[in-house]
C-alpha cells in the first residue's frame, strides 16, 4: 500500500482528495554550493574569523552584515579564492566572480577588453558585447573606463563578473559609493541579473535596507561568528510590511537601537556607529 492510500483509508476522504490534500515530497535539499564548517582565519594573534559555518545554496541571495572591521571583507575573500584557507575544508564552487566597492577597471584597456578580461577561447567581444546589453552599456563598448560614471563603472564590473555565468557571485558593498538614486538603479539591475542567471550571491553591505530589499537571508556576523540569521518569506517587492520589525532586530544585532519613525530618522540617529 503506497502512502496516498494509507492515507486515504485512515483519514476516510476519497482518495483523489486526499492525493491532492496529501503534502507533496519536499524536493530533495540540494547541495549547497559554499561550505564552511569552524572555519577560522586570524592576523597575527588577531582572530577574525571563529570557527564560522556558512552554508549557502545554489541560486541563494544571501547579505552579510556587520560592523566596520567585523571580518565581512576577510570572509568574502576566503570565499574568492583571494586568501589562503591555511589548509581548512572549504566547499567553493570553481565558477566565481567578485565585485568589489570601487570597479577596478584597467584604464588603458577599453570597457569592452575590461570585461573580457581573462576570458579564452570563443569571440571575447561578443561575449563582453553581450553582458554589456545586459546591465545597459551595449553602447560604450569602446569608451575609456575613465569616461564613465560610477555607476556605469559598477555595471561594467557587473558585467565583467557576469560574462564568467559564476556559480557565486561575491559582491562586497558594491553600490556603497553611489547617489541614493542610481544605487536604487543598480538594486533593481542586481535583482533582474540575479533572477536571469541565479547564481547564489554572497553580498556584503552595511545597509538594512537594501539587505532587506535584496535578499533571502541576511546574516549578521560579529566576534568572528555568525550572530544572527534572517530569512526572508515575502516576495521582493512586497516587503514594506515586514520591514519596519526586521529592521529593528537587524539593527539590533549590529548595536543600534532603532528609533521610532522613518529611515531617514534612523539614518540621522545612527550616525557614524555603523
Ligand atoms: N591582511 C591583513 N593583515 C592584518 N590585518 C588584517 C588584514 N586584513 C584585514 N585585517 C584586519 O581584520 C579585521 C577585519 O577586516 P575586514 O576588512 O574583513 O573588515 P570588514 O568587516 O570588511 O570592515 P569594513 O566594513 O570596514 O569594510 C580588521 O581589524 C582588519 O584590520
Ligand atoms: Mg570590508
């Protein structure tokens, strides 16, 4: 007797009924694609990272916060392959791409070369032409990355991570040093990359807002370890109602008391002790 049937004699609704009523199987959990089990990373006698875990999945939008100095950007290198793990089990997928505050563009090399940068085989300027369209410069392939604005210079280094279709995608306060205006831009640049090509994404920021805006999980690291965790069930576009509360506990965890009010008041509140 299979479990639908079982099912059907002990509840006594028709059978159809109850296969409809009957819970589908959870999917099996697939791997995650980053794995860290007490991973751990000091400077001289400086612990920074304590014996952290962190797991994410594949296709998981995933925002760090934490304090300034509270190892944010040491774990995103770990996780880039940029920092030796010193022998320590760490599960990174080969296919990454790393985005970081300032676009790092080579100023002698025109946008598109910057973007094809390391790329082999295969035509390498259809391939930048390509990402390029995607975050909006199809038309300054050949400009001077010195001509172009901050935000157009984080969207060329969107697109130079992006043409690698990175399994992970680590971005590391990538929209800290623009206007309010093209940072809520490039948010929704992030998003419709994001839901084109899902690669899970690891994004470091000191910004609730847009953790909240962007993410599926925020996770909150401080003393090295992973402090707090926050999932995120309502659909993007739709968080208004949730945010007010998660907020305060985000910012709770990062040692702020949030006042009453609006997000320009807690800005004013907060100051400098983020
Ligand atoms: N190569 C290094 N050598 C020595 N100390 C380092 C090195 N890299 C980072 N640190 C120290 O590790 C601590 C964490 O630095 P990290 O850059 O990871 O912080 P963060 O959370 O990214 O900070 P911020 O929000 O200001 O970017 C800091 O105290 C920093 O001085
Ligand atoms: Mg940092």
């Amino acid at each position: 007797m299979n479990a639908v049937s079982r099912l059907a004699r002990v509840t006594r609704l028709p059978l159809a009924e109850r296969a409809i009523q009957a819970r589908p199987p959870e999917p099996p959990k697939a791997d995650p694609v980053v794995r860290l089990r007490g991973f751990s990373r000091s400077f001289g006698s400086n612990r920074i990272i304590d014996a952290l875990d962190l797991e994410i999945a594949p296709g998981e939008f995933v925002a760090l916060l934490g304090r300034s100095g509270s190892g944010k950007t040491t774990l995103l290198r770990t996780l880039a392959g940029l920092d030796d793990a010193n022998g320590q089990h760490a599960l990174i997928p080969q296919s990454r791409a790393v985005v970081f505050q300032d676009a790092r563009l080579l100023p002698w090399k025109p946008v598109w070369r910057n973007v094809a940068l390391g790329l082999k085989g295969g035509d390498e300027r259809a391939s930048a032409e390509a990402a390029l369209r995607e975050v909006g410069l199809g038309h300054r392939l050949d400009a001077w990355p010195l001509t172009l604005s901050g935000g157009e210079a984080q969207r060329t280094a969107l697109a130079r991570a992006l043409v690698r279709q990175p399994q992970l995608l680590l971005l590391d306060e990538p929209f800290a040093a623009l206007d309010a205006l093209t940072r809520m831009k490039m948010h929704g640049l992030v998003l419709a990359l994001w839901a084109a090509h899902r690669p899970a994404v690891l994004m470091v920021t000191h910004d609730v807002d847009e953790a909240i805006a962007l993410a599926d999980r925020v996770l909150v690291l401080d003393g090295g370890r992973i402090i707090a965790e926050e999932r995120i069930q309502a659909p993007r576009g739709e968080r208004t109602a949730a945010v007010r509360p998660l907020r305060t506990r985000l910012l709770a965890h990062l040692g702020v008391e949030a006042p009453q009010g609006s997000y320009a008041d807690a800005v004013a509140h907060v100051g400098a002790t983020l």
